[in-house]
C-alpha cells in the first residue's frame, strides 16, 4: 500500500501540471495564475525516487516494467489524438517518441535508466545517493561555468545537460528520503519552500541573467524537496481522502488526457471553462488509466510467462 504522503504529493503535482498549461482558459489579466509545471515535475521525479529505490531485478526485467507502464497510456491515447488533430505537424520521430508535447515522457524514461544503475552503486555501497547529488551538482554546475551561453541559452532548455540533472538530483533525493535520510524538521522544509517559491516569484517579475541563471534549477530542487519531506514528515496527520487517491493514480493520464479538451472550452466564460477542464480531464484520464492499465497488466503477465517457461 502505497504512503499516503506520496498520494498526496502526486495529487498536488498532477493538479499544478494540469493549472500550468491552462494560459488560453485564464483572462489575460490573470494569466500569471498558469504556473506550477517546474515545481511538479521536480515532485514527480522525488516521488519517482521514492518508490524505485528497491531494485531487485535485472536491468531488462526492471526498466521493461517501468517501460510498459509509462508507454502504454500513450500508445492508447494516440489514436485520439489523431482524430482531434492534436498530431498535426508532428514527424514520426516525435509520434515514436513525444520529445515536444509530452517531453515528460523521453525524459522519465532515460532517467529511469540513469536511476537504476546509480541504485545499484548505492545498494552495493559503493557511492550513496548523497554522494551522487553532489557529483551530478558538481557537473552542472561546471558544465553551466563554462559552456553554458549565459546570454541566449534557456537553462532548462527540454533535453539539455542541466535540465536532466535538474530532475536527476530530486530522484535522488527521493531515494534518500526513502533510506531514512531526509529533512527530520518541519520547520527547516516550510523554510526551504517559502524561500524558493519567493525567488521564483522575482524572478517571474525580473527573469534571472548571467550567473543568477544557475538559480533556475535550484529553485525547483529546493521547492520538490522541502515540500515532500514535509509531508512525509506529516504523514499519520494526513486523512484519507478517495479524490487525493484517484488523482494520485491517474498522474500520467492526466498529463496525457488535459491538452485534448483545451479548445473545447475556449469560449466558456472564466472560471466555469476551468472547472469544466479539470473535470473532463480527470474523467477522461480515469478511462485511458482504465484501459492502459488493463494493457499493461496483459503484457506484464505474458512476459512473466514466457520468462518462467
């Protein structure tokens, strides 16, 4: 059974990835309300952390199951997405492989590969996930010294050196947190996300230049981690509340399902066009989940059967 301070984590991640592209459903005047993306991906990856730190399987067997279950939602959800045109422009490496609309996708999935290989150094002790954090820390930020174009270059960039660390290191700290070695304070982690969460506001109203940019990054590890230690910290207070746990079930569905319907309410006024959204987006992601589920139980099942044979 799965904590419910984690339930609670990926509730709140899939509701700001589903605020954070809601721009065109927002008035003009409040479109700044559109934000939360960087801060949920930083807490999906922790989460991603936390609950992978048991490794107990060979590389194929292992990262075949992530695989499957990351993939099969959008194989599911691709024909739809051609019938409502969503793939126009798309070439066929992008269908293969969403590195644009669902970069969340590619991205979980080569880290995947990362995090399992680094598990296996920190399960035969020969370097802890502490260490790591600050080995790929250490590499960003040389990498950001001294070839990162301070002028012109978006730091977090999809796909880019630094974006990839930047998700590496809550992966790790998750994995942390999951051997007993978190932030034991609550009021050190309510510190850790007031203070990011501030210096994303300024820099929102005074975007980051130069060297400041290296803040960027930061702000997110910082947010993810303070955040989840605090609940993970809170965690008997927390109630058990069935909508928190079928969010938490249908992240990825929802991260799939929320661009379709977009357009559908463009023209009904504010803030009955976002209710209708988030409702339609989490009852169409609840029957992908249904079905991709479904799917992924069949494949799982087979390949075990074969292995066994």
């Amino acid at each position: 059974m799965r904590s419910k301070a984690i339930n609670y984590l990926k509730c709140i991640a899939t509701l700001l990835v589903i605020n954070t592209h809601l721009t065109t459903l927002y008035p003009s005047r409040l479109g700044f309300l559109a934000w939360g993306g960087y801060f949920a991906n930083s807490i999906f990856f922790f989460v991603s952390g936390y609950c992978l730190t048991n490794v107990n399987l060979t590389f194929p067997k292992w990262y075949w199951k992530r695989f499957v279950r990351v993939y099969a939602p959008y194989v599911v959800i691709l024909p739809f997405l051609f019938f409502a045109g969503s793939l126009n422009g798309w070439n066929w490496i992008n269908i293969v492989m969403p590195f644009d609309a669902y970069h969340f996708i590619p991205t979980i999935l080569f880290l995947y590969c990362v995090f399992f290989f680094l598990t296996k150094l920190q399960q035969k002790t020969i370097i802890g996930y502490g260490k790591q954090c600050l080995f790929f820390a250490a590499i960003a930020l040389f990498y950001f010294v001294f070839w990162f174009d301070k002028e012109h270059e978006h730091i977090l960039q999809h796909f880019t050196l630094i974006e990839m660390i930047s998700y590496l290191i809550p992966m790790l700290l998750g994995g942390l947190a999951k051997r007993g070695k978190k932030i034991n304070n609550k009021v050190i982690c309510i510190c850790m996300v007031v203070f990011a969460f501030s210096v994303y506001f300024y820099q929102s109203l005074r975007p980051f230049t130069g060297f400041l940019k290296i803040l960027q990054p930061c702000i997110g590890i910082s947010f993810a981690y303070g955040f989840a230690c605090f609940f993970l910290l809170i965690e008997k207070k927390l109630p058990s509340v069935r909508l928190i746990d079928y969010i938490s079930a249908i992240t990825l569905d929802c991260y799939l399902v929320q661009f379709i319907s977009l357009k559908a309410f463009t023209g009904i006024g504010f803030p009955t066009n976002i209710i209708y959204h988030v409702i339609c987006s989490l009852a169409t992601a609840n029957c992908l989940h249904i079905v991709s589920d479904y799917i992924v139980t069949k494949i799982t099942v087979r390949n075990t059967s074969m292995i066994n044979k």
